[in-house]
C-alpha cells in the first residue's frame, strides 16, 4: 500500500505536467484514488461469485501493481504514446485496486485472525506510516534532484525503480498468505439489504456528513496537488520535508484527538475538525508563488493532522450505528456514496478548472478554494445533527 499511496497525489500531478496534459484532466487523474471508491460494493459484489478466490485475488493483485510500475515506466515512451500509455495505466491501476479492495482487505484481516493476531492493525498502521514516510521521502528527492539537473525524466524512471522493489516484496509476501476460507456475504450484493441499511436515519445522516465532506474536499485537498505543482510551482524537496512533518503530526496527534474526543465526544471533535480546514481554504485562497514559500509549509503540516482524529471518529460512529450482520453492507454504502460525492465533485471542479484555464470564467484558479471554504458549512452541520454522543 506504501507503493499505491506513492503513487497518487503529487507524483502524478508532476507526471500530468511533464506529459502537459490540461489542468481540468490532471484534476480527474489526481483524484482517481477516491472518485474511484463507487467501485468498492461492486468488487464485493464480484467476489462473493467467485469460486477460486485465492487466484482472483492473486491476478487481480499482479494486474493492478505492474500497471503502478508502467505508469512511472511510461516516460520511456515517446511523449504521444507514452501520455496514452500514462493514462491506461494508472486507469487500470486505480479499477483494479479499487474493486479487490474489499476482498484484499478481507484476506488480511482472516490472515491476521488465523495466526491469533490482536494487534494486527495497530502494526500495520504503524509500519505503513514509517514505511511511507520514508519512501515518499526518497521519491520525491529523487525526482526534484533530477528535475534541478535537467533530466527529470530519470527521475521518474528512478522513482520507477524504487516503486517496482517494493511491488516485488509486496508479491512475495501475498503468495505466502493462506488461501481465504470464507466467501465475502452474499447479502452485500443485495438491493433490499442496501435499502435497509439506507433506513438507518443514524447511519444515514454519518454516511452523508462524510460524503458532503467528500464533496467539499474536492475544492481544498483534492485540488492542492496540482495547483502547488502546476501553478505555485513547489518544488518536490519543499513538499517532502513538510509532507514528512505532517505525517508525524497526524501520527502525534490520533491519541490527542482520542481525549478531547472523551471530554466533548466524537460528534463535536469530528465537527470542529472543519474549522482547520476552513482556516486552510482561507490560507490557499490567497497564495502566490511570492508567498508560496511559507503558506504550503503551514498548508502540508496542518492538513494532515485532523486526519487522524477524524478518521477514528468517523469509524467509531460507523459502527455504532450499524449492526454487526450487516457490517459489510453498511461498509460498502459508505464507500459507494462517499465516491460519488467525490466523483460528482471532481467533475464540476474539473469543468471549472477548464473554464479557467481558457479564459471562459475570468477569476483565478485559488478561487475555487472558496468554494470549497462555503461547501464545508454543510458537513459541519450534518455531523452536529447525528445523536451520537460517544466519548
């Protein structure tokens, strides 16, 4: 997964200018990795027909790791194919990482159950943070020394490499997983259980807070990346140290987050999360590359940092308003409902962007941060009206 969230955000914003694809284009692809989580109930919906599960699961995984592998190999190419060849790529890529997802994470946890492992996800979140912090770090070095010398094209074949050794440890340790024993339930392809699951007015209203952020997001983080690569021009050293610094933040900060959420419970943090956010639209709204220098460094150090506490409360209210048989449905309407909201979300801010870009609208591009500043009123409403109180 390290390999995977590498290759997102900021590399493929760089990648989309070294391939000089439009802006509005370069938005979608950046926001491939959550516009495509419509995908997730339909992978579940697959699975639990297939019969030899381990294979699927195998080939499937394969399939989606050397499309990350050709997506930084494209450069290779020359510009026109190559740019076909980027795209297809990290298209694949993103459907096929999205649609095994339920599945692969399913075999993790059977894996992990098996072997009597209790702190399992305590050890992975805790590796895969060191680990990507660190390999994050080296990409990004790699690319911005070879774009200060001129060659940024081996700095992508250089961040190519790195990315390919670890799809090779990744691969090797899947083939050792046991085979999964237990089908995905049949009930997650079901229209009547997902109209159950919507009648929850509770789970409802925890699933619609968050995809109203989703939506709101789009025109704050989700446009971030290309708008510091493609407009502030941000070089990638600048976005790895405070990129660095923001991971341990968010790291510092999950048990933070933990005890104010025990004296003004989950609802109220989760809430107030958003006026960090607010502050940070604010702050994008009036960068300039003159200014750039210090408003990213706030930017990348802050914007990570609620993470931590909202993605804890957020699960914590999942699942106290869902009921355990019906678990991976109310998981995958999550997911369906909150990509949608991001897919509906980057299609209008790509539009936008277009427009902008032409000359159509004729207002800057950090404007549309302040759409993203007044979209943020509605899931800060939503999840103040959700009757949680967990502590």
């Amino acid at each position: 997964m390290v390999a995977y969230w590498i290759c997102t955000g900021f590399i493929i914003a760089k990648l989309t200018d070294y391939f000089q694809l439009p802006l509005g284009v370069s938005n979608m692809l950046t926001s491939l990795s959550s516009v495509f989580l419509v995908l997730q109930p339909l992978g579940g919906a697959l699975y639990s027909k297939i019969r030899r599960k381990r294979l699927y699961l195998i080939s499937g995984n394969l399939v989606w790791r050397i499309s990350l592998c050709f997506v930084f190999f494209s450069v290779f190419l020359p510009h026109t194919i190559g740019t076909v060849i980027f795209c297809i790529c990290l298209l694949s890529m993103q459907f096929f990482q999205q649609i095994l997802s339920p599945a692969y994470e399913g075999w993790h946890v059977q894996a992990a159950e098996q072997e009597h492992c209790s702190n399992f996800y305590a050890v992975r979140e805790v590796v895969f943070m060191i680990l990507y912090t660190v390999m994050a770090a080296v990409v990004q070095i790699f690319i911005s020394v070879a774009e200060n010398g001129g060659v940024i094209q081996q700095g992508f074949i250089g961040a190519g490499i790195l990315e390919s050794i670890l799809v090779a440890i990744s691969v090797v340790l899947i083939l050792r997983l046991s085979a999964p024993t237990n089908p995905v339930e049949a009930q997650s392809s079901s229209v009547g259980a997902f109209a159950e699951v919507l009648r929850n007015k509770t789970h409802t209203k925890v699933i619609f807070a968050n995809a109203s952020w989703c939506f709101a997001n789009v025109f704050i983080g989700g446009l971030f990346g290309i708008y510091a690569v493609r407009v502030l021009h941000v070089d990638f050293i600048q976005l790895m140290i405070w990129g660095t610094v923001g991971n341990l933040l968010r790291t510092v900060f999950g048990p933070v987050f933990t005890k104010i959420a025990a004296r003004i419970g989950w609802r109220n943090c989760v809430s107030d999360i958003f006026f960090i956010y607010a502050f940070l639209a604010i702050l994008l709204y009036f960068s300039t590359e003159q200014n750039a220098i210090w408003i990213v460094p706030v930017y990348l150090s802050l914007s990570t940092l609620p993470l931590s506490g909202f993605n804890i409360g957020t699960l914590k209210m999942r699942i106290a308003s869902s009921s355990e048989e019906l678990r991976s449905v109310y998981f995958s309407a999550f997911s369906l409902i909150s990509g949608g909201a991001s897919m509906l979300g980057t299609m209008i801010s790509s539009f936008l962007i277009g427009c902008i870009e032409s000359g159509t609208l004729g207002i800057p591009l950090q404007s549309l941060f302040l759409v993203g500043l007044v979209l943020l009123i509605l899931p800060f409403w939503i999840f103040r009206k959700i009757p949680l109180d967990l502590h």
